[in-house]
C-alpha cells in the first residue's frame, strides 16, 4: 500500500439500458472506433468476459469505456487502442511465467457466504446492499435476459420481474425498508424506471424529456430516487424523485459529451455521481439544489469505476468521501492507473492504491465507505486478475478473494458495497466465467 498526504483541497463536496446483448456489442464497437482508428479494422466479437465486465447493457458504462480507453488523451498523448490493450495482456502473460510477487497487504479472514438467484443460468450480479443486510441485483436466464431478485438477510432469495418487461428487469439499488429501484426494458428495448416497495405496491416512471430511456440509480430512506435519463442525442441527464412522484431534471455545470451520471443518495437527499467533459469528474448535489464538483487531488479527474463494480463516489455521514481518480505515470502504457482517494470534510486528501507491486497497470477502485470510514472496493492485478480489499480509517490494508473466484482475465471478487457493521456483498466471476453472488463478514466486523 502507498499512502501520500497531499494538500488540502477545495470545496467538499450505475442505468439507462439500451438494449440486448447484441446492443451492447454494436455499441462497443461504436466506442472503439471512436478512440481508435486500429479499432475500426478489428473484427470485435461479444465475450463472456466482456459481458460480465459491463454487466446489463448500459449507455453511461459505455461511455466510462470510451473515457477509459482514450484518458491518456487528456495528457496529450497519442495511443493506438491496441498498443494498449497489448501491453496489459503481454504483461499479465509475463507476470504468469513467473512466481506470484510477495503482496504486502495482509489477507483478511472472515466468513464467506456465496449464493446464486433462483432461475440463474448464465450469471448472478447483486447490485446494492441496504444498512440491514438485504441485497437486491440481477441474474441472467438461459437468454441472457435479466431478472431482478431480492436476497433477504436470513438468506431468503425471491425472484421479480417488473410488469411489461419484456426485454429484462433490473435492480440497482435498496433502502433500509426494502424498497428498491431499477429499471427495465419493454418490447422495444426502451428502458424504464420502477420502484418496488416493501408491501409489493410497484410504480414505474419516465423522467420528463426522456426519449432513450430511463433509469432508476439509489433510493434512500425517505424513498427518494435518483437517477438518469437519456434524450434524443443519447446525452445523459439527473434526475431526482420524491417519494410521492414528482421529479426534477439537473445537469452538473460543465457536464458534455454524455452527460451526467447520479450513483448514490444520501438520507438527507444529497446525490452523488459523475459527469463527463472529455474526462470523468465528480458531482455532489446538496438538497437545496447546489452542484459542487469532487476530484482527485490537484484537480486530477478519473472519477469513474474502472472495474464496474459499485457506485465510483461515496460519502458517508461524516461528510468523508471515497472515490478514484487516475494518476498520470511516465512509461505506464496506458498513461496511469486508476488509484483512490480519501476526501475528508474539511478537503483533506489522503491517496492510496490497493497493491504495488510489478507488472504494470494495477487498478484500484472504491465501492462503499461505512459510517467508521472503512473502505471497500476492488482492483484489477497485473495478472488481469479482480481482488477485493479493505482499509480502515487508520489506515489498515488488507485484501480477500472468494474461495472459488476464477484466476483468469476479469475473473475474481468484485464488491459493490458495505453495512455499517462491516458486511460486505459483491459478486464474483468462477474459472468457467460465470458470475455468482457473495457475502463477506470479516473477522471482527468493523
């Protein structure tokens, strides 16, 4: 682990499915060419690891894939697509000819819990843990359509799809009541939003000047949604919606080319999220409607979750949030890493990476920060391999794979989220590439 206290900064400050799988490939493909040339020569195919990478089709994912693939471009460099892609497949292939480096980080011990929703064939992706312990997610049928499910905290597991959802149903995210919001696809692949209360009452919703879909991100103890909607132009909007229904539309200030991207809600209605401008920075939304931005340290934008495995901005009641930014480092052939900051509430960073040690190109990314300040989250080795890791607010490092992750590329632990006693719920990708859920209590709790 490396730590470094730069100086204080300033202010303190997931959706919009588009269709099917096949979409999701055309629109890949789409991304790439825009980022490179090379790309438009490729014969790109869907893969199971590429499916399971981005999860549920979705356009702001997509747009995190052309940020994520052209970003040294803000550092005025010039990289084909394909220099990149084959530096980080070379150096896991090396890494995999040689014995495992010693990792620092100490091993964290606890129970694990793994679980797969009824009627899942081809993937199971918990989405959201309330503080109670419930999980909401996804799971893939033989057709790789998408169901919701709920994972009760006595382990009950209960199916659920949204009426009219011809094309799929997926949950995003829980509240402590039980009530979850998602969304889902009708017979024209165009999306909705819903919400599901705990009584079984479901209501589903468009945001206004929706034309490409709608899509409900984080519900919060008073029931409030936030989300995104998607116009004409396939540009991204937030938006937020009352517990009785009404709902307004915001913009971050300087949010371009796909818009901007609302992931958390806290209890006392400020949402967070990210917006892109040639880059992914991040926003926080205060109740009374004021828009500030959150960065890395020195301004260093990145604020995006290059795993895909939680929302990529958190903020717990102290106000301390948790987020990625990327790093720019000579030689490195993707120009940086993804690594993680610290913010506290008085604009203080602290800066961290989950692992650093050889080969190249070790990504670290946040998923939740608890009530204490104990983050969670996930990076991606040099062997192209996912982790999960912990760190205290004092601190404290330490790693966890689920008995049973596959070794392979993208395979491994990815969590998505944590109780404030320490709970952790994610899913994680077996050596066949298909993904299953898990719970985590670390020895000790919190």
């Amino acid at each position: 682990m490396v730590e470094v206290m730069p100086q204080s900064g300033g202010s303190n400050p997931y959706g919009g499915y588009l269709g099917d799988y096949v979409r999701v490939a055309h629109w890949q493909l789409t991304v790439f060419e825009s980022c490179s040339e090379h790309a438009k020569e490729q014969k790109m195919k869907p893969k199971a690891e590429v499916h399971s990478l981005l999860k549920p089709p979705s356009i702001w994912k997509l747009a995190g894939l052309l940020i994520l693939l052209c970003s040294s471009r803000l550092y005025a460099q010039s990289v084909d697509l394909q220099v990149v892609v084959d530096a980080k497949a070379a150096a896991a292939r090396a890494a995999r000819m040689h014995a495992a480096p010693d990792i620092t980080s100490a091993t964290a011990t606890g129970t694990f819990i793994t679980f797969d929703a009824p009627g899942s064939v081809n993937g199971t992706f918990p989405a959201g843990i309330s503080n109670g312990g419930d999980i909401t997610g996804y799971y893939y049928d033989a057709n790789f359509t998408g169901h919701g499910f709920l994972r009760e905290k006595n382990g009950t597991l209960v199916a659920f799809d949204v009426p009219g959802a011809v094309n799929g149903t997926y949950p995003s995210g829980i509240n402590d009541s039980g009530a979850i919001t998602g969304g889902y696809l009708d017979n024209l692949f165009l999306e909705h939003g819903f919400v599901l209360a705990v009584n079984g009452a479901l209501s589903t919703f468009d945001a206004p000047g929706s034309v490409n879909g709608t899509f409900g991100v984080a519900i919060n103890p008073a029931g409030s949604i936030t989300g995104a909607y998607s116009d004409a132009n396939f540009a991204l909007h937030g938006f937020l919606r009352d517990k009785k229904g009404g709902l307004v539309t915001f913009d971050a200030p300087g949010a371009t080319v796909f818009g901007t991207l609302p992931d958390s809600i806290t209890p006392n209605g400020s949402i967070l999220g990210i917006y892109t401008n040639f880059f992914f920075f991040g926003f926080q939304r205060a109740a009374s409607g004021a828009i500030s931005t959150i960065t890395g340290p020195g301004g260093l934008g990145g604020q995006l979750d290059p795993l895909n495995a939680g929302p990529p901005i958190s903020i717990n009641p102290k106000g301390t949030i948790a987020g990625t930014y990327f790093q720019p480092i000579a030689g490195n052939p993707f120009g940086g890493n993804y690594q993680v900051f610290v913010l506290s509430a008085g604009g203080t960073y602290v800066t961290f990476v989950a692992a650093n040690y050889p080969p190249c190109c070790i990504w670290s990314a946040p998923s939740g920060i608890s009530p204490n300040g104990t983050i969670v989250g996930s990076f991606n080795d040099g062997f192209d391999i996912n982790h999960g890791f912990l760190r205290t607010s004092h601190g404290n490092l330490t790693t966890f794979d689920v008995p049973g992750a596959g070794t392979g590329n993208f395979q491994g632990t990815l969590p998505v989220g944590i109780t404030p006693g320490g709970t952790i719920a994610g899913w994680y990708v077996d050596p066949t590439g298909l993904a299953h859920g898990f719970l985590f209590t670390p020895q000790g709790g919190e």
